[in-house]
C-alpha cells in the first residue's frame, strides 16, 4: 500500500507565540484528541520538546488497547514542528504542524502521511474504517482547540496556555 495525506488548516485568533505554546505542551494533546480513544499521555512530565523527544501514549481503537510512541523529528519553533511514529498502529505516521501568521491570525496546518501496514487488506482497512477515524479524529481536534483556547482567554487572559517544554 502506498502512503496516503490528509491535509487540515485551520484560523486561529490568537498569538503566534500563544498558539505555538499550546501546541508545544504535550499536555494539551490529550484534551485534544476525543474521548472515545481514551488517548492518555503515559511519558514522565513535563518533556522537554526539542528534536529528538520522545512521548509515550496509551489509546484504545476500535476497543483494541494501543500503544504509541512519536518522536520530534524537526522542531522550529514557532513556527513548525514534526512529530514521527516511532510505536504504533501504523506502518508510517508523520504529522507536521506548521504556524503561519495571517492579517486575521494564525493559521495551523496539519499535514499527515500515513500507510496502514497489510498491503491489500491494509488499503481494504484504510477505506472502512481509517480514513474515516482521522477525519473524524482531526474534525473533532479542530472543535476542541478553538474551545480551549478560548477558554484559556477567559481564565487567563494575559499568560499564555502553557509554556513550550512543559
């Protein structure tokens, strides 16, 4: 099976610097991500991140229990960084998280590639079920950071959401 993208932008009004610090505390990842995974971030905190930081998290899929690793692969803050799965469901996993500044604020791309392993049966997989899963997974990532953000704002409104290495 050859690798497949998926591709998710979205407009964020806030500070480049705020919205990279959210992004950079892994803390906020499992906020994130929905509770029907049951994603928990297992790593010793905080974790420095930097090129080259490993994270360790537990999630269940279709009631399957899984472990996954990621690792920094590049990391420029503010404005991108680039996590790979070292452990987990799939063949290949590279998320890449870029910040760009706009006249309305920041817009943050995600760009995913990923290969579900199982040649035939792993293509038959991706389009019943894992296709449909990161959509669902990112539709609700996209709900979710314009909610906390927001509500950060409301009970902080001079700091920003968490410091970068936290």
């Amino acid at each position: 099976m050859k690798n497949q993208t998926f591709a998710q932008q979205q407009l964020i009004h806030e500070s480049h610097e705020k919205v990279f610090a959210f992004f950079a505390n892994p803390v906020n990842l499992d906020s994130i991500t929905p509770p029907w995974l049951q994603f928990r971030t297992v790593s010793e905190l905080p974790i420095k991140m930097e090129e080259g930081a490993t994270m360790e998290h537990t999630l269940r899929l279709h009631g399957l229990p899984i472990r996954w690793v990621t690792q920094i692969i590049k990391w420029s803050p503010p404005y991108s960084f680039t996590d790979f799965q070292e452990k987990g469901p799939f063949a290949t996993w590279t998320h890449s998280h870029e910040f760009t500044s706009t006249e309305k604020g920041i817009m943050m791309t995600d760009n995913v590639i990923y290969r579900v392993p199982g040649g035939r049966l792993g293509r038959v997989i991706d389009k019943l079920y894992v296709r449909g899963d990161i959509n669902r997974i990112f539709a609700y990532r996209k709900q979710s950071i314009s909610r906390l953000l927001a509500a950060q704002n409301l009970n902080n409104p001079a700091g920003p959401a968490a410091g970068p290495g936290s």
